[in-house]
C-alpha cells in the first residue's frame, strides 16, 4: 500500500488484509516522490489525455512500479496495469508479472467477504460554499512556488478544490489499445494548476514550441520519453508569473495575469503600432496561401452559387 495524496482510511483498507490472513504488508510514504518526480514535470507539459483526463492515477503508478520492483527483489508482490507492466519490465526486464484481471479480484473479494468501497473526495457543486473563494498561484520555470515545501502546495490545493467542487469528471475515453471505457476521476490540485499553468504559458511561450509539447505521446521509460522531458524543461525557463483566480462551485475564473518575462504587447497587438506593416505585403502573402485553393476549385465543374452553398453545409451545426 502507498500514500500518493490519496485520502487513505488506514482501518478500513488495512481490515480485508487481515480477514485473508495476510502474511506481508508493505506501506510506503510516496508523496514527496510523487509530487517532486511526476507531477511537477506534468504540470511543465501540461499532461492531459484526449484533452480532458488528468492522468494522476497513471503518474503516481510510475513511483508505485518503481517501490513495488525494490521490495520485488525481497519477494513477491502484486498490481499490474499496462502501465505498470511498462514501469516493471523498463526497471526490471528479468521479472516474473501475475496479473489478475479486475473481474477475478472482484470476485476474490466477494467470495473472502471483502469490502470494495468507492470513496468521494470532492464537495458536490451544489454543497460548495456559497461565496467565492480568490487565490493567486506564482510559478517559477513553470513550477508552483511559494509554499516552502512542494508537498504543502499539492495537499493545500487539493482541499481548497475539493471544498469548491472542483476536479471531478465523468468521460468516455480510448483505453490504450483503442476500447471504449467510462471513468469518473477526481484530481483537485491537478486541474486548478494545469489551467494556471497553461494561462501563465500563454504569456511566456513561444507558439510554436507549444503545440510542439502538445503533441507528444508516449509510454515512461523509454528514449523518446526521456527527451521531450529534457527539452520541456528547457522551454519553462521563462514561464514564470502570478496567476489570480476565483473559485465558486465547481467551475473557475481567471481574473489576472502577471509576468515579467511576456511575449504579449498590447500595442505591437495592433498592425498600425508595430510598424513595417504593409497591406502590399498582406495581399501577397493571401495571394501565395491561396493557390491551392484557386487551382483546386478551377478543376472543379461546380458553379459559384453551388459552391457557396456546399461552403456554407460544411460550417453549419450538426443537430
């Protein structure tokens, strides 16, 4: 068993061990290398799975895998997952993996009398307090300072989310080998510092390396993996700044900004401030961009008005 900032019920989770006269427990305290290892990194690269899952519970497998494969060297032990069978044959190719599927250990636990519980950890909207709640979150090379202990500002986030009814969803999601499954995930802390972080970064970063960083995939513990890490903490040397927000059932509100290091100007906003800016200039760079479409459309035997209509049925809304 681990604590990876779960709201652990120590009695109840430690009682079904004893019913099937358990002959080893094992219990690690995770959360500083949870926090400091995975999901500091996260939060740089703003890690989101299909944009909406916040992959906590697949971060903190990573530091379960890497305990689970230190006290497999003493014995045996158990828990597999895709995952973690990447985190255990990456750390350990040699070992031997028993992976029950989730149907037998319900069942397991069914026939030992064994209790499966679903816990709530986040105030439902409609119980969240009734005045709004203002913070401000500063990041420094896309991190969350401020408190002197990087745990403290985890576990502090978590339990102002959680009063405010922030951090739970109910999805439809691909699976890794493309299957359909609904899940329902709470991660508090997780979302309010994805969104700070991503606003911050609308300042700071260069667009282009944005949507760089937004379109890697890839399991743990490989080449590939190792260096997009590398070149993510590179791009947050600058995204740092104060982010200020209003939290109020469930849903947030950013309300300002502040950084030193921004690439926004409000004034170079405007063409007529910039300066060097010529229509000329505007009109060649259409005409150059356009070519396909002209050529495309002049093969085409549709008249005008035809194809101002089929234009016109593509943009429309589905209903």
């Amino acid at each position: 068993m681990t604590d990876c900032l779960q709201k652990l019920a120590s009695v109840s989770l430690i009682s079904p061990l004893l019913v099937v006269s358990t002959k080893r427990f094992f219990f690690e305290d995770l959360k500083r290398k949870f926090v400091t290892e995975l999901i500091h990194p996260a939060v740089q690269a703003n890690c989101i799975y299909e944009n909406v899952y916040l992959p906590r519970t697949s971060l903190d497998h990573q530091v379960i895998a890497c305990k689970m494969m230190v006290i497999a060297d003493r014995g045996d032990c158990g828990k597999v997952l895709i995952r973690f069978g990447f985190a255990f044959y990456g750390l350990k190719p040699d070992i031997k993996v028993i992976a029950p599927c989730c149907q037998a250990l319900l069942t397991y636990a069914a026939e030992k009398k064994i209790p499966v519980q679903q816990t709530t950890l986040i105030t439902t909207p409609e119980n969240a307090p009734d005045m709004p709640e203002r913070i401000s979150i500063h990041f420094e090379h896309g991190l969350p300072i401020k408190y002197t202990d990087a745990v403290e500002i985890f576990i502090t986030l978590n339990a102002l989310m959680r009063r405010h009814g922030i951090g739970c969803i109910n999805i439809v999601e691909n699976r890794f080998i493309g299957i359909k499954l609904r899940g329902c995930y709470k991660s508090p802390a997780a979302t309010i510092l994805r969104v700070a972080h991503k606003d911050i970064e609308g300042l700071a970063l260069d667009r282009n390396i944005h949507a760089l960083r937004d379109q890697f995939m890839t399991v743990e513990l490989n080449s590939k993996s190792e260096f997009m890490v590398s070149s993510i903490l590179s791009s947050q040397q600058t995204v740092n700044g104060v982010i200020c927000l209003k939290l109020y059932k469930g849903p947030f509100v950013m309300e300002g900004q502040l950084s030193e290091e921004v690439l926004y100007n409000e004034k170079q906003s405007s063409m007529d401030e910039l300066g060097s800016f010529e229509p000329t200039g505007a009109t060649g760079f259409i005409q150059i961009e356009s070519i396909c479409i002209k050529k495309r459309n002049l093969l085409s035997d549709l008249p005008t008005s035809a194809r101002v209509k089929l234009a016109l049925s593509l943009r429309a809304p589905r209903v």
